[in-house]
C-alpha cells in the first residue's frame, strides 16, 4: 500500500474511532449531556446573567458543587468560569449554604425554615444595587441539589432571570435497591454485571463508582442497597466490610448513603451460632456488635434492607417468631447509630392456600403500630409482583401507625427487559396517585408515602435499580430515564411524567420542539402499549417461567400454585379473569370501603383491572360494546399498533439524534415490535382454545401455531 494509501486509511478510521467515541460518551453521559446552547437569545441572557461564580463552601461537597457548575457552564457556554472567592461586581452565581452567606445575602434570601436539610433556594437578589443569584441549602448536600436543579433549567432552556425557587424533597429515603450479587450477576438485571467489582475493591475505585453517584445525586437519589434481597451473609464479613466501606467514601460528598441487605441466618452462616432466633440473646448480640462493626468504619451507614421469610429467604419465622419480632431486633441493633430498618412485605406461602394477592396484607396489617420507630415496612406497588398494571397494594390504605416505604421496580423484570422501550414514570404516577380512601376521598397513595396523611417521620420511596456496567447503563438508552424519572418521583411523589418525560428528552437529547413533541408522545403511550400486548384488561402474571421472559399462560405445571400463570388468568369454558371479589377469594375487603365497592362491582370496576378482580364470561358487554373475547383480541392488537406508531415516530428524529443512539433504539424498537406481536400471537392462541371464537376483524392472523411458540425456550436468558 502506498503511503498515501495508508495515511488516507488511517484517517478514516481514526474518524470512525472519534465519531463513534464521542457518541458512545453520549450514551454515558445519560441527562447530564450540556449540549451547547443553540438558541441565541437564550445564550445572550445566560451569559449576561453569569458573570462570575463564587463559591462559598469547603467541602469536597461544595468542591463538587463548583466543579459540576463550572464544567456545565463550560461546555454550555463555551466559556470557563474560575472561582472568586469573594463577590465583585454584578452578576455573579454565588454558591454556599445558609452559613457560608453573609449576613445581608442571608437577609435577602429570606426564610430557610421552608426547606429541610436537603432543600435547596435559588434566588436572584439585589445587594448594593448589584443583581446576584444565589444558590443556598442549609447543607452542602442541599447547594449541590440546588446546582443540579439550576443546570436543569439551563438544559431545559429556561430563562434564568428572577429566579425565586425554593424546593425540597418528600420523602427521606429516596433509594436504589441493587439486586446484585457479590459474583457481579444481577437478580433481574438486562444491562451486564454489577457495577461493583468486589474482587478490585477497596483499592481500585473505578471511575464508574464517581459517575454514578454523580448521576444519583443530581436527581436527589440519597441512599443505595449494594446487594440483592436474595442475600448473602457474606457482605457482612471483614473481608467485604473494607470495600463497602471504600465505595461508602466515594458516595458520601454526594449525599447517598450506603446501605445492606441483611441475611437473617447471619449468625449462623458466618457467626458461628447456633440459632438466628431473634430473642435469643446471643443472636441479639451478635446483630449489636456487628452494627457496631459496620459503624465504625461507615458512621453514616444508612442500615438494612431485609427479605425475610419470603421466597426461600430465612427469617423470624424458622424460629416461631414474626416479622415484629425480627425487625425490632435488628433496630435495635442499629438505633444507637441512626440507622434504619428496611423491612419487605413482599411475602406469600406455600403452606397458604389463600390467594396471593391477600396474604402480604392479612400477615402485615395485624402489626400495624408495632415496630420500631426506626423501622420502615417496604411494600411493592402492587400486591402480586410489579406486573405491567396492577392496582394499588392494599396495605397502603391500612397501616396508618406504621411508615410504609414504595418499592417500584425500575428494571423491567415484567416489561421487556431492556429490549422494550417503556415510560416507567407514567406506572409510577398512576400508583403514587391512586385514591387510597384512608381517611376519606384525596388520601392518596402518595399522601401516605411522604408520611403528610399520617404524620410519619420516617418515609422513603426504593426503586430496584436497571443499572449495570453496559455503556450506557441500563442496556436501552430509553431506560434511562426510567431510572431518572424515579428519581425525581422520589424526590416529589406528586411530579407529572410527562414533566419528567420533557425535561429528561431536553437534558438528554435536544430542545427542539420537533422532536420533543413527537418523542415525549412515543414516550407517554409506550407503559399503555406493553399493557396492551401483554396484560390487557387486568391480566397478570402470564409470563414465561423463571426468566420471566415472553409469554407462557399455559404454564401450570410448577410446584407451588402461585408460581403458575393458570391460577392467575384462570381461563375455561366460560370465561377468563380470577374473582376477587366477594363472589370470590374478597380481596377487595382490603381496601377501603370506597374502593372496595368499586372494584367489586362488575359495573364500576374500571376496565384496566377488570379480569384482576372478575372472572368474566367471554360474552361479557365492554363499555364499547365490544364482547370480552373481541375486546381483548384488539386490545392485544392495539398493543402491537402503538408500538408501529412508536417505530414511525422514532424513524422520523434521525436528524435530531446522534447516529449511534438512533441506531440503537431503531434495533430496540424493531424487537419491541416483534416481541409484541409473539405476546400477541401466543396469548391469543392459548385464550382461543377456551373462548372458541374466531379473532375479530382488525386482529393480524398468527403466523405461527401455539405449539411453537410453546416449544420455545430461552436457558441464558439474563437475569435469572
Ligand atoms: C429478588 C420476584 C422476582 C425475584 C425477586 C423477588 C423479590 O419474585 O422474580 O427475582 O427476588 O420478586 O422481590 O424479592
């Protein structure tokens, strides 16, 4: 090859390796992209709103703080803002908390009392005749949140001018729960391994450990469960005690606690005990010391998170003793260093013959009011296992002298993995905004969750993280913003998705409206659309075994009742659906009488939860006419239309989009759509055998036979 030849190759590929690095640094950077700002005028105010910054605080927190502004600003603006340690001039974004400020800067800002420790004002005062912007908390930790909301509304494209903010989050503990393993595998995880390497800690911090806690604490993410519910003792070791302690040291100047998980047969397994009974003294003590243990090195050590007695895992019970009495101990063994107890209620037996959907609530509700002050009962949104629609988990109406934390599951064990592209916020709001009834009409799930209904001091929202150490770190670029709109829902339970769908769209990708509109669109059906071609109508809990990917509604030969599709969608001759209601197991006596009354009647049942609560004749009129067995057919097909939709939307953004993430959600889409159309198919089949009807007009024939899509199987399918 000549040299010419050669040179010219290089360079092509060195283009390819630039373009393609650069894009791929996109995917990571996730909402915090400071794209430059396009728009003229809005550049022109910003630039003459920002002169200088001053930076008040001495902590590495405030050091973050300043970094994150000055290189946000940079990359904005184009323009490098050093820190004046002392305010000149006008203009200037002086960043501190309430007792770096001066006196008269104090005074302007008015009252800190509206805000708790993790709030945050962002004002634009006067002084002197001179206009500043201030940035203030009562804590370094508030400023730092406040410098993200600030970078918000820049990469949002908000006017800066006269800026009078003032915010704070609802809820206390606003967590990630990791169902990772210490062999780096992820419990229902679809974006590779665990970002934590066990085996390199504590002497190698990885980079990765800095982002994200960056990315967590510009959402107000405070706390994170490194391992899986499934526990292992081992965490609890020394040998792992030292890297939990070193990856406690990155997260703490942004405000995030670490937290464990906590196996109850500790003692035994790597104790040496006997027992791990909770009244047994040794047992006690033990617990006692190794909090101790835990503290001295981490002394901001959040607590446990605790899977007990439930799927296997051990718990109070092996002894004859209750939840109560298990939690109590362990919060004991953390009270004296602030430490809390996060105990699941995410219970049902195999010895219970009981419907599913009721025994978390008829085992929990009896101890309502005695578990310690530092004890949190952490409850799935729903009363099954975070399907694509549930209704409301009863427990939210009926424990009113216990904090209950929500456990939303932002990894998409039941909605695709992370092939399908789903809003997960729009799920979200509809669970926080559920009308509980407990004290009367308005009292939402929400109002109980950041503890206003009840006047709860402890209260939290948990999202089982979607993160792994894929490049962009949830496997889809679209999961991303699951993992944010989480975030900001944790911090104000009562924020509309499409607000978080606006703001993550412009943070991430762009501000023209072009695309938003559209985009925000796809992004605000695609939760209705995987309802409708999964779970139509109230259907759950019909997927495929133990990867729980794909349909399997025939599933009905696993060993405890529960676990099988047929005894949830309980399809015959007659009918499909599984009665809750009083003609049935009365699951709707758990709630409140209001709501009760509403799902129990076939008339006022609202048509999403109907076959959760009805079994209802394949003849059955819905309120469009349409029989049940019709409905349900384009319902299925309405599934697979929406997600067309969503392609032809997304096939049009080409020119907003970076090549890469283009490519990437176009391949996404492209399995989405043909994954929707296998549920479709395979469902419909499977139903058809009991309705004996014919697919109604407008319902795309199966291309393949139910046995075929019975014979599929999926050994490596992630997650499992
Ligand atoms: C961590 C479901 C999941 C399990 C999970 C469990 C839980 O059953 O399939 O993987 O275990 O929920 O939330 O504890």
């Amino acid at each position: 090859m000549t040299y010419i030849k050669k040179t010219f190759f290089k360079s092509i590929l060195l283009f390819f390796v630039v373009c393609w690095s650069s894009s791929a640094q996109k995917d990571y950077k996730l909402w915090l992209q400071y794209n430059k700002v396009d728009n003229d005028n809005l550049k022109t105010e910003y630039l003459s709103n920002i002169k200088e910054i001053v930076s008040l605080g001495k902590s590495e927190t405030s050091q973050i703080a300043f970094t994150e502004l000055q290189s946000a600003l940079d990359e904005m603006l184009g323009k490098k803002f050093e820190n004046k340690s002392i305010t000149t001039g006008d203009h200037n974004i002086i960043i501190g908390s309430k007792e770096s400020l001066a006196p008269e800067i104090q005074k302007e800002i008015g009252n800190f009392d509206q805000i708790n420790d993790e709030g945050f004002i962002i004002k634009s005062i006067s002084i002197k005749n001179k206009k500043q912007l201030v940035i203030t908390g009562k804590t370094d930790i508030g400023v730092l949140y406040g410098v993200y909301s600030f970078l918000r509304l820049m990469q949002t494209n908000k006017s800066i001018q006269n800026l009078n903010i003032t915010d704070a989050p609802k809820t206390n503990i606003r967590i990630l729960n990791h169902w990772d393993n210490l062999d780096r595998t992820v419990e229902r995880g679809y974006a590779g391994f665990s970002l934590w390497n066990w085996q390199k800690l504590p002497d190698f911090i990885d980079q990765r450990y800095i982002d994200y806690a960056r990315a967590n604490a510009s959402i107000g993410i405070n706390g994170t469960v490194l391992t899986n519910v499934n526990a292992n003792a081992l965490i609890l070791t020394p040998q792992y005690l030292e890297k939990v302690e070193a990856l406690s040291n990155v997260f703490r100047p942004y405000g995030i606690k670490v937290y464990l998980t906590a196996r109850f047969s500790a003692p035994i397994e790597i104790g040496g005990l006997k027992t791990a009974d909770p009244k047994d003294a040794q047992v006690i003590n033990w617990w006692k010391n190794k909090a101790k243990e835990i503290y001295k090195r981490i002394p901001d050590f959040g607590g446990f998170l605790v899977k007990a007695n439930s799927e296997g895992q051990p718990g109070p019970q092996n002894y004859n003793r209750d939840h109560v009495d298990g939690a109590n101990m362990l919060a004991d063994a953390v009270a004296p260093f602030g430490g809390v107890i996060m105990w699941r209620a995410f219970v049902y037996s195999e010895h219970d013959a009981n419907d599913r959907a009721k025994q978390a609530y008829a085992e929990f509700v009896p101890y309502d009011g005695k578990f310690k002050d530092n004890v949190i009962v952490q409850v799935k949104n729903g009363a099954i296992d975070f399907q694509p629609r549930e209704p409301f988990h009863p427990m939210f109406g009926a424990m009113p002298k216990t904090p209950l934390m929500m456990e939303f599951q932002i990894t998409q064990e039941y909605l695709g993995f992370s092939t399908h592209l789903v809003f997960l916020p729009k799920l979200f709001q509809e669970v926080l905004e559920s009308d509980t009834y407990q004290k009367g009409k308005g009292t939402t799930v929400a109002k109980v969750i950041d503890g206003s209904l009840n006047k709860t001091k402890l209260t939290g929202i948990a999202g089982v993280s979607n993160i792994g150490n894929d490049l962009n770190w949830t496997g889809h670029p679209f999961a991303q913003a699951n993992w944010y709109g989480f975030g900001r829902l944790a911090w104000n339970p009562y924020l509309d998705s499409e607000t978080i769908a606006d703001e993550w769209l412009r943070c991430t990708f762009s501000n023209d409206e072009n695309f938003i509109k559209p985009v925000k669109q796809m992004m605000m059906q695609s939760r209705e659309a995987v309802v409708n071609y999964m779970t139509p109508l109230g259907l759950h809990h019909i997927m495929d075994t133990g990867h729980h990917y794909g349909p399997g509604p025939w599933v009905s030969n696993l060993s405890r009742p529960e676990w099988n599709p047929v005894y949830y969608h309980k399809a015959d001759k007659n009918g499909i659906g599984f009665d809750r209601s009083k003609t049935g197991t009365n699951a709707t006596a758990q709630y409140a009488p209001e709501v009760e009354k509403m799902f129990d009647n076939l008339e006022t049942c609202p048509e999403k939860d109907l076959l959760w609560f009805h079994h209802v004749s394949w003849d059955y009129k819905l309120k469009n006419g349409q029989t049940l067995w019709n409905g349900l057919a384009l319902k299925y097909q309405e599934g697979v239309n929406q997600v067309a939709a969503m392609q032809n939307i997304w096939n049009k953004t080409q020119k907003y989009v970076d090549e890469e993430r283009f490519k990437e959600v176009q391949m996404l889409l492209e399995i989405q759509h043909k994954e929707a159309k296998w549920w479709r198919d395979a469902c419909l089949l499977y139903f058809q055998q009991y309705s004996k009807k014919e697919l109604p007009l407008g319902v795309e024939k199966p291309t393949q036979s139910l046995d075929y899509f019975k014979s599929l199987k999926f050994p490596f399918a992630p997650g499992n």
